[in-house]
C-alpha cells in the first residue's frame, strides 16, 4: 500500500511538469514565426520533413541551415568531392521543393563532410551566429544535444547538436563578435524555443498525416544516399543528376516501398521553452529558466 501511495504521488508531481513542457500553442497551430533547422549534412532534416511542410503552409518561414555539403558520403571509388557537392546540393534543393521551401532559404557553410569537429570552432559559431542575426529565428530545431548528459551522436552530428546551442546562445549578446551588429547592422538575437530531434525523452508529438505525401517525395530525392547509387552513380558528368528512372524496377519499387515504411504519421521532439544554457536540462525544467 505504501508503494502504491508512493507512485500514485510521483505521478501527481510529474503531471504538470509534463503539461508544461508542452507548447503554449500547439505546433499544429503556429503561424507567423520564423524557424530553423540546424542540421549537419543534406538529408539530416529529411525525418522533420513533414512538420516542415506543415509549418511552412501555416505561414510560418522555415530556413535549413547546414555545415557540410555533403561531399565525402559515398562508396562510388570514381567520385569526386566536387562533383558529390553539386549532387547532394542538387537532392537538397529538391527534397526542400517538394515539402514548400524555396532555395533562398537554404544555407549551406560548405564544411567538408566529416570534418566539422575538427574545424576552427570560434569561425564557425561566428558564421552560425551570423545566420541566426540575419534570421532572427523564433524556434530552434537541431540535434538532440544531450538531455541531463551529453548524448553521443557520430561525428558531424556530435558537432550540429552543441554548436546549434552554443551559437543559440551567443547570438543573443550583443558584445559577442560585436562586429555583426557595429559593422553590419545586424540585431542580436534571443531564441527561446526549441525543438530537438533524436530525444531520449520526446515531449510533443507533431501530427503530420496531411502531409504524408509530401515527406515521401522529398525524401525520395536523396538518391545517392538511400540507393544503390550511393556506390555506382550513372554518368561522369558534373551536370548529370540520377532520377529513379536509373534504378531497376525491381531496385525502384523496394525504394519506394522502404520511403513509405519509413514515413509514419507523427513525428516526434523533445520541445523546449527558455534560454539555451539549459539545452541538457530535461522536460522538468524546460520553463523553470
């Protein structure tokens, strides 16, 4: 009895610190906002794509920045770096058309693939910072950066999760690379929510059965990732980009079939609401600042 007395209170504390994790206003329902995606790789923001569509048709502005453009993810012993840039800029561009995004509001920072722990890491916040100035972002989207402990991501991924936070955080002091905001014009910025992907504890659940369809084409544009091609692109030509139509039909029909596996009709974030030096802190303080 006294157990059960036990749990029975455990569950009462937990309650609100759950309902207040939650948005003030459902993410279904947000209009006129500005979000952006931090990811490190093109197709890192693929598994967000319908909540993207979503928010974008709701009329907000939804941006993807990335840091790497991708050039090194391939098994094609006759590819080169420059010519997988232009391939995965090209599936980026794509995908992003097919969820409502215009180019413009892509960025890519250009960092070799797989390198992004081992670059200049003062230039590169500076750039990032640069960005969320310019952007002036309401919502932040990223890896999971680590919930109560760091969370182990591989490399590039590793790298996205913190350096999204770091720079959240120095983009809003104005006497942090002051240059942005003497020089430039540019206004710091204070970024107060945030979504994270690849959470242990996801708190909000994103309906996104409305656009189901469009998540599988934009993730269908990934070709020299998610296919065969990935180890024998068509062609030697920087111009030439794969279409299905250079898989078999057999290849084709399971690509599409696996698209579709992977599409549910949710998507799922640890949501967080206040500054960025408590990006580890678990639902139970995410308005507790």
């Amino acid at each position: 009895m006294k157990k059960q007395s036990t749990l029975i209170l455990m569950v009462f504390l937990v309650l609100p610190v759950l309902v207040l994790a939650q948005p003030e206003t459902p993410i279904e329902e947000w209009t006129g906002r500005t979000i952006l995606l931090v990811g490190a790789h093109p197709d890192d923001d693929a598994g967000r794509h319908g909540t993207l569509a979503m928010l974008q048709e709701n009329g907000n502005n939804v941006y993807i920045m990335l840091l790497t453009n991708g050039n090194v993810g391939t098994r094609d012993r006759t590819m080169t770096r420059q010519r997988l840039e232009k391939i995965r800029r090209h599936e980026q561009l794509n995908a992003m058309r097919a969820i409502g995004l215009p180019e413009e509001n892509y960025i890519n920072l250009g960092y070799t693939d797989g390198m992004v722990e081992f670059a200049d890491r003062e230039e590169l916040v500076k750039r990032m910072v640069w960005w969320y100035r310019k952007i002036q972002p309401d919502v932040l989207i990223s890896f999971e950066p680590g919930y109560r402990y760091v969370k182990w991501h591989k490399s590039d991924h590793r790298a996205a999760a913190y350096l999204a936070v770091d720079a959240a955080r120095a983009a809003e002091w104005h006497l942090i690379f002051p240059e942005h905001v003497i020089q430039e014009g540019l206004e710091p910025v204070s970024i107060r929510e945030y979504m994270y992907w690849g959470a242990e504890a996801p708190n909000v659940t994103v309906d996104i059965s409305d656009y189901i369809e469009q998540k599988m084409e934009s993730n269908m544009a990934y070709l020299s990732q998610f296919t065969s091609l990935s180890g024998d692109y068509p062609g030697n030509s920087d111009d030439r980009f794969a279409t299905l139509d250079d898989l078999s039909d057999e290849e084709r029909q399971r690509f599409i079939e696996r698209i579709k596996n992977r599409v549910g009709t949710t998507e799922q974030f640890r949501y967080r609401m206040g500054a960025p030096d408590g990006a580890g802190s678990g639902p139970g303080f995410s308005n507790n600042d």
